[in-house]
C-alpha cells in the first residue's frame, strides 16, 4: 500500500472531525470577537458579572470534587476488581458498569426520587428517628456532586482496572522482595504505574462532570446553575447566541487547559506517561 | 554473612493438585544449587514458597536459624532475579538499583552511593539516567541483578534469568552471574529448565520431576553417575535397556536382554548387579561390532556426527542408538553386535 493509500483510510474520519467539530468551533469561538463594542467584549461582559463568574467557579469545584472523589473509589474499587479471579472479576465489572445501561437522565432522576423532600433517605431517616423533619438535600452543590459521581464511577472503575491488571505481577514481587512494606508497594510502585490510567479516567471524568447539563438541571435546578445549564439558558431561553458561544469558548479553553495541567503532573509521576 | 538454606518437607497444592511432596534441600552457605526440570517439576513453585509468595501445606523454609516459613515476602531479605527482569519501569536505572536501600531507610546519599557502585561493578554505570524501557535484555538483566545484589542479601535466588537473552549473551551472562556470586559468596538457589545452564553454573544441581527432587549431586556425578532412570535419561543416557539376570558365578554374571540375547557382565567394572536392573548408556557407551558378544542388531539410518558415526539399531530390546567408530563403516541392513562399556554404562533400577 502506498502512502497515499494509507492516508486515504482516514480521510472519511478526518472530513467528519473537519466538518462537524474544527469548523463549528471555529466559527463559534470567532462570533465572540465580533462584537462592535470591543474584541473582548462579550469576555469582559462575562467576568465582570458576578452572577456567571459564580457559576464557572461553581462548576469548576463540582467538577473538581467529582472528579477526586471519582478517583479514589474507582481506584479502590478496580484495586479490588483486578486482583479478583477472571470469572469472578467479569462479573464484577459487569456489575460496575451496569449503570452506564440506563441513561443519564434516568440515573439522574432516580436522586430525585432518593433525595427529594419526601424521598427514600428522608423517608428512611424519619423513620429512624434519626431526624425530625425532612432535610433538603436536592438543588444544593452536595446532590449535584453525589448524582454525578454516581454517574462517572463507573467509567473509573473501567478505566483503572484495565491498566492496574496491566501491572505485572513480578513487578510488585519485586518490590516486595526488595523490602517494600505493602503500603510502600502501593504508593512507590502500583500508584506511580497506575497514574496513566488515572490521568485518563480523570479526564474522562472531569470533562464529562464539567460540561453536564441533564444532571445540574434536574438536581441542582435554578440555584445550582453549571455552565451546561447557563449555556442552555442564554441560547435557548435568552436567545443570547453569542453570550452563549462565549460560555462555550470559556468551556473548551478551560477544559483544555486542565487536561493540559493533568497530564503535567502525570510526567511528574510517572516519566512513562504521556 | 553467609548463611545456610534449610527446606524440609515442603508440600504444594494448587486447588487438589499436590504440586510438591514432601521436597527438602539444603543449600550450604555460600552455594549454588539449581533446580533443574521441565515445566511443571515444580522448581518454580519452590522459589516462590522460598521467596513467600506462595505459602506451603506443610513444611518449612530455614535461613541459617532464621525461620522464614510464616514471614511476609517483604521480611525475609532475599535477593530475587526474575525471568523478566521485573524492573520498576517508571523509574530510572539508578532509582531501580536503590529501591532495596531506600526500603531498608539508608539515607540518600549513602543510597546513591551504593547504587553507583554497583552499577559500576556490572558495567552499567554510564546509563544510571535511562529508564529500563531504553534498554536491551542484556542490560536489563544486569541492573535486576545489581537491584538483587546491592541490598547484600543472605540468599540470592533465580527464576530462569537467562531464558529471555539470546544464546551468545546467555553463556556471557552466566559466566558473570557465578563469578558475582562467587565472589560476593552469597548461598545462591538458581531455577532453570536449561542443563547445560545449570551444570556450568552450580555447585550442586537437583533434577526435579513431578514435585521431587529425583538426584542431587554435583554436576559431574549426575552426568556420570545418574542415581535412577529418570536422571538416565534427563542426562542424555538415550538407552536404557531392561535386563535380567539368568545366572552367577562368582563376579561374572549372565544377564538376558528381552529377545534373548545375552551377555557376561563382571561386578568388578559394573557394580552390583540385582536380578532386575536396566543397563543405561549413552550412544557412545556402546561398541558396533561386527562380531562377538553382544546384542544383535540390524542396523539402520547412519548419521555422520564428525567424530563418529551414529546408528539407529534394531533390536529385539527395541530400538537402541549407538554411535560407531569412524575406521569402521557399517551400511545400512547390516548384521552387527553392540558391546556395552563398562565405564559408560550404569546399572539402574527398573522404572515402575
């Protein structure tokens, strides 16, 4: 095959990605410096308004703590999960996965039903006498976090299981044949290999977390408005378009710029990341 | 420091397979032994219980008077050289070499010290920075053993270390596996499936079969002397014919091969000879003659071997391999004898 053949094989791809991504961006991200007042103008309008700069920190620190929170049970969880027996271990994952099934609107409304003013764990914890009148757990920061871990868990556990059953057993043998205490294995061997994996799942996660919508509107409502949900507002509500494209230009430059810090600390960690 | 290794005992099972029966060893301090055998002997399965990743059904493990037997792998300070290297690849050559230090506290300095010098004494010193993916098997094979050996453990032991390098580097290697542990005198258990690999490098050598050991002995006793059919064969004893003793007289006793033939072998040059024995040889054990006392044979495809001529020979004992004298050339179909000698033959036990 020659080269040019060889290019051929990717040029449906590369005209899908042009078409339907480089160029939409592109043109949308242009919108927003054509205003007449100034360049910048729609980015200046947009921090100087404390209202929307709450909103980007606020979805910042969600998608933040979800991502943390994401990676620490999904890392104890596919820990557990790649040292299991193989039949047991694909039922596990299996299990782990089950949730990815449904969609994300039904998994997010299914919080309404555990969280709400007469939910299940008010229900349950009323019944207990633990409390003595309903808590309000939904539209606060707390229910917004709680669905969306529950939401991108499992892309963890699927992520770092592959690379932690990629560690070699030898490897961790010889640590422990050199000395290694377990919990010096952990931190000096299995977490440093594992950091490919979990820049990955990171990713997946911080940038599924940080551009939600469905979750944020069912569970957070007016109050806990996200950038998913302030976008939607400006272009379909406001008919704000390119309010909205600057929303979306603020997004993509901030997600590419955590990606850019995530994979910075995994050359940190690991020389053998990418 | 130099300690003894005691296994007693030891039996394995995975799930209802007992992999070890009742296997002891004892490695004298500052020795070599190999464990030698196909896969599947179990020679594997006791590095492993030795190094504690694996825990015996009964039996026990001794470092000089040290009992390992319960001790996590982590507290037993053994020097372990893997098949594939088992080098940490997220850290650099240097940092794989001091792993061991830093576990034992010894401070930064002092560890990189230690590593340098160890690098320097493999020949690796001049790629302490690069990490393990950047090298080849031959290197990498020599920064484990620098990671094995700079922690100065009382026991050192190897699963297969060679098995992955080519066969130029492989007779290098092991050359300088044995002149380091020689001269470090550390008490050495090395796993191998490669005899040529595990006589040239050990002291004592123990042929494993089945989760037994079957003989352990120097390598020149086993190569000579095989204790029973099993090492026989393993050793390249290709002819092991069953044999009968039909009468005595005095040292000269008349054994009967199956079909009938017989011969008059003399207890002064063979050692004792039981009423049911198997005559071991190689195919140079064995003299083609045209005539006289011995076993007939028809023979058949002759291979030219340089410094002889080997046949396949039919006989009524079955098919037998012996390799004839250059000066005298037998053609295939011919009628011929085969005439044991007595110093590379071994009088065995018949197999069960």
């Amino acid at each position: 095959m020659n080269k040019f053949a060889k290019w051929g094989l990717t040029l449906p791809a590369t005209i899908a990605v042009v078409l339907l991504l480089v160029i939409p961006v592109v043109l949308t991200i242009a919108t927003t410096f054509g205003e007449p007042k100034g360049v910048f103008s729609t980015y200046t309008a947009f921090f100087n308004s404390g209202f929307r700069t709450n909103i980007l920190y606020r979805t910042l620190r969600i998608a933040l703590i979800t991502t943390a929170i994401s990676l620490v049970i999904g890392f104890l969880t596919a820990y557990v999960i790649a040292q299991m027996p193989g039949r047991l271990k694909s039922i596990a994952i299996i299990a782990a996965v089950f949730p990815l099934l449904t969609g994300v609107v039904v998994r997010s409304f299914a919080w309404l039903i555990i969280l709400g003013k007469n939910g299940i764990l008010n229900s349950s914890l009323l019944s207990l006498g633990i409390i003595s009148e309903p808590l309000s757990m939904l539209y606060t920061e707390g229910s917004v976090i709680v669905a969306m871990v529950y939401l991108f868990v499992p892309l963890m556990i699927l992520t770092l299981t592959g690379v932690l059953e990629g560690i070699p057993r030898d490897v961790v043998e010889a640590s422990a044949s050199l000395g290694a205490k377990p919990i010096a294995t952990f931190f000096q061997v299995i977490l440093p290999l594992a950091v490919p994996g979990l820049i990955v799942g990171a990713v997946l996660v911080f940038t599924g977390s940080f551009t939600s919508y469905a979750t944020p509107q069912l569970l957070g409502g007016e109050q806990m408005m996200m950038m998913g949900t302030l976008l939607y507002q400006r272009a379909m509500v406001t008919f704000d378009w390119v309010g909205a494209s600057t929303i979306a230009a603020i997004m993509v430059v901030i997600t590419i710029a955590i990606v850019s810090i995530m994979s910075r600390i995994a050359r940190r960690l690991n020389p053998m990341a990418v | 420091m130099t300690v003894s290794l005691t296994i007693e005992n030891l039996s394995a099972h995975y799930g209802q397979t007992q992999v070890l029966k009742d296997l002891s060893i004892s490695v004298a301090a500052g020795e070599l032994v190999s464990l030698l055998g196909s896969s599947g002997c179990g020679k594997t399965t006791t590095l492993r219980i030795v190094a504690g990743f694996l825990q015996p059904t009964s039996g026990n493990v001794k470092l000089g008077d040290r009992d390992l037997t319960t001790l996590p792998a982590h507290a037993r300070d053994i020097g372990l050289v893997f098949q594939n290297y088992a080098l940490f690849p997220h850290l650099t050559v240097q940092e794989n070499v001091a792993f061991g230090l830093k576990q034992r506290g010894i401070s930064s300095a002092d560890r990189a010290k230690r590593a340098t010098a160890m690098l320097e004494r493999v020949g690796l010193a001049n790629l302490a920075d690069r990490l393990p993916g950047a090298l080849s098997g031959g290197q990498k094979q020599r920064v484990a053993l620098a990671r094995a050996l700079v922690i100065e453990p009382p026991l050192l032991m190897f699963d297969e270390p060679l098995s992955n390098l080519d066969a130029k580097l492989r007779v290098d290697m092991r050359v300088e596996i044995r002149q380091l542990q020689k001269a470090n005198g550390t008490t050495s258990l090395y796993v191998t499936h490669d005899q040529e690999e595990a006589f040239s490098i050990s002291d004592r050598v123990a042929i494993m079969n089945a989760g037994r050991i079957m003989q352990l002995d120097t390598p020149e006793v086993l190569y000579q002397k095989p204790a029973n059919a099993f090492v026989a064969r393993f050793v390249g004893f290709e002819n092991l014919i069953p044999m009968k003793t039909v009468a005595r007289d005095g040292a000269i006793v008349t054994v009967e091969a199956a079909g009938g033939a017989r011969l008059h072998l003399s207890q002064d040059v063979f050692g004792p000879i039981k009423d049911d024995f198997v005559l071991a040889t190689r195919p140079d054990g064995l003299v083609v003659r045209q005539e006289g006392e011995g076993i007939p044979t028809t023979l058949g495809t002759r291979t030219y071997l340089g410094r002889a001529y080997q046949y396949k020979c039919e006989t009524a004992a079955g098919e037998i391999t012996a390799n004839g004298a250059l000066s005298e050339l037998f053609e295939p179909g011919a009628k011929a004898v085969l005439v044991p000698v007595p110093e590379q033959c071994c009088i065995l036990a018949p197999e069960k």
